[in-house]
C-alpha cells in the first residue's frame, strides 16, 4: 500500500480509489489531499466504513470529511465526479478497465493490480498528451516484475468477456 501510494505521488490531488474496504487506504489519503471518493462494490461493507468515518468525523478527526463514498461497481468508476488526477485500485483485475482510464486526466496518475487471479504485476499508469494534443498511456511495473497477488475485482463488467 505504501508503494502504490507513493507511485501516485498525491499533492492535493483529486483521487478516486476503487476498493474501499476498511478505509485504511482513505485514512493514509487525507493526509495528501482533501479530495478523495471512494467505491466500494460490497453495500454492507460500504456502509459499515461510511460509518467508521462518521464516527471519527464526530470525534474531531474532520480530514475523515474530505473521503466521498459510495457503494457501486468500481470497475466503471465515477463518471459523475471525473476526471480525476490520480486514480489507486486496490484490488486485481485482469486488465485495465476502459473507464477508469477515460476518467484519468491528461498528465494523471493510476496504481492498479493487473495479471490473473493471485498473481498480479502492480502498474503505474501515465496517461499524457503530447505536443500535438494526442493522448497516449505509458506503463511502468512499480515492484520490478514481483507478483504481487491481490483480492479480485468484482461486479458485472466479468460477463463482458
């Protein structure tokens, strides 16, 4: 986790985590940017973190007002809230899904764990525009070939093929 979020380099940015799950990767959040939303595809766990936050929230710890939350499927991110300038997946998908790469903006930054079930290569994703206003994606393993493996992404975009 310390390395993904390294990798994004977060100064302020606007960032959108897919994989809420405890919160912990949000919590480590607030102290670069106050703008972060994240999904987390499980409602009951979305909920029960929702409320972790409310409950620091109402014990002074006000940076907990900053995460945004809901519970959807991440796979198609938060078309509402894009683009965004960093993007941090938590969890492992066998490639990069199409909308989170759409709602990264030109020069931002996306962490995601890309390879088959249990054995994923966690990509640094640029996405930039050259000169001419054409947009390319370049690619960079932040662990140097490791196989790092991860919990799957889940939700509806699997019976896409």
């Amino acid at each position: 986790m310390g390395r993904m979020t390294s990798a994004i380099q977060v100064h302020g940015d606007k960032v959108l985590e897919i994989g809420t799950g405890s919160g912990f990767q949000s919590g480590l959040l607030t102290y670069l940017t106050s703008r972060i939303h994240s999904i987390e595809i499980i409602p009951e766990l979305a909920a029960r973190t929702r409320g972790v936050y409310d409950r620091l929230i109402g014990a002074g710890y006000h940076e907990y007002g900053n995460i945004v939350t809901k519970s959807a499927d991440g796979y198609y991110g938060w078309e509402d809230e894009a683009p965004f300038d960093k993007i941090i997946v938590t969890c492992g998908i066998d490639h990069i899904p199409p909308p989170l790469l759409q709602q990264l903006r030109p020069g931002g930054i996306m962490v995601i764990p890309v390879g088959p079930p249990g054995a994923q290569h966690i990509l640094k994703v640029v996405k930039k525009t050259n000169d001419g206003g054409e947009l390319s994606v370049s690619r960079s393993d932040i662990f140097g070939g490791k196989v790092i493996p991860f919990v799957p992404l889940s939700g509806g975009h699997q019976s896409e093929g």
